[in-house]
C-alpha cells in the first residue's frame, strides 16, 4: 500500500537489491519503522478463522479519477464522496492501486494481484479494503483502468483522466478479515486498519499481465504477526 507519488525528494527504495524490501529501513531515519515495527503489513491470514468475519459496507459511486504510474504502481485517486463503513466508523475513498502479486497471502498462497483501496476518517487515520484478483473471465471495469493507465512514470501533476465505477471492482460478498497493520511501503506507518475481503474477483491473465508488465513485481513480503489478534467484531 502507497500513498504518496514518487519524488526526488524522498530517499529511493525499491522492490530488489540493495533497495529492497528487507533494506528498507536502513534507506533512511523515516524509513526506520520498516525494520522496527511490530504492528508491519502484509501478512499471511492463514492464522484466521473464516467463521470469524466482518462485514463492510462500501458506499462507492462512480466517477472521474486521475490516473499515474507513481514509480512503483498504477494509482487511479478519486473525487469526493465514495466511503467505506466499518462497524460505526465511516472513511472516504481516496485512491486505488495494485500490487503483482497480492501482497496478502492465505496459508502460504499469493494471488496473482490485489488491489489497495485507500480510505482516510476525518481525523486522517487510515482504513484498506484489499481485493484479490484469481485469473478468470475479463473484468469490464478493470480493462478501462488498463487501457488509460500511464505505461511509465507519471510526473507530478501531469495525470490521465477516466470514468472509472470503484464499486464494479468489488465482489458480491464483502466480508473481510480485519487487523491492525502499516503501509506496505516506506514508511511503513502503523496504526492501519486492514479489511481483507474474503471473496476474490477475476480477472483475465491478460490484464493482470498488462498490469504486471508496467508495474513490475512490486509485492512487500508478509511480516510476522508478533501476536497481533486478528480481529472480528
């Protein structure tokens, strides 16, 4: 999970060598939670119990997003007004983005890609609804994602507009395995709440492949739980 787009500015890291992931917190001081945290996102759900499940409910609506390629994946940032409800609490959608392969694993399985829904309250605590995608039938919605997605670095400022439906990216069932976890990229900042749907979506090789191909692999290793619970309420 990323927030921020890529600037000359912030020390650089990566997904191999030298500036990858089990380096990056010795890349810079504000990198320091990436090696430090206990609280570090991904994680294996294999620990979960699959009776034990929250149900979501996201109020998302179609519209115009800004599309960039922020240097380590595709990002599509939206306009006002999609939330995502957990429990009582509500958060506004921000923006989406990708990761070949998921992140998340399930008793040690990657899906092939997951998508990063972004969510921030009105006090600026962050919420993640993670969607796996299987490979299957083509997906509508994502291949309009695709094919306006910038194929390199996008510079600041300098985005491709789209209609894009947020809610036509997500499966019928929205129960979701729910943590506490961190970005999955420096800085690796915790105290996020993780929502991990159940249900994973297709999607055909072909477009995750196109995805892949722009993107790279760009996949965090799962951390340790360091006896975090993973919660259902």
């Amino acid at each position: 999970m990323t927030m921020a787009v890529a600037t000359s500015h912030a020390p650089h890291w990566g997904y191999e060598g030298k500036e990858g992931p089990e380096h990056w917190g010795a890349l810079a001081s504000e990198y320091a939670t990436c090696s430090l945290g206990k609280a570090q996102s991904p994680i294996d759900h294999a620990a979960f119990d699959p009776k034990q499940t929250v149900t979501v409910k996201a109020n998302y609506h179609a519209g115009p997003v800004s599309l960039l390629h922020n240097g380590h994946t595709i990002q599509a940032n939206f306009a006002p007004g999609s939330t995502l409800v957990s429990g009582t609490h509500s958060y506004n959608l921000v923006q989406v983005h990708f990761h070949t392969p998921s992140e998340e694993a399930f008793n040690g399985k990657h899906y092939p890609m997951v998508a990063h829904f972004v969510h921030k309250d009105i006090d600026g605590k962050l919420a993640v609804l993670g969607v796996m995608f299987e490979e299957g039938n083509a997906h509508d919605e994502l291949g309009k994602l695709i094919a306006a997605a910038p194929k390199a670095y996008t510079p600041e400022g300098n985005y491709k507009i789209t209609q894009i439906d947020p809610s036509a990216l997500l499966p019928q069932d929205l129960h979701v395995f729910r943590y506490t976890g961190s970005l999955t990229t420096p800085p690796c900042t915790e105290g996020v709440t993780w929502h991990v749907l159940v249900k994973p979506v297709h999607a055909s090789k072909e477009q995750i492949g196109a995805l892949h191909t722009v993107m790279g692999h760009n996949a965090r290793p799962v951390q340790p739980l360091n006896g975090r619970h993973l919660i259902a309420e």
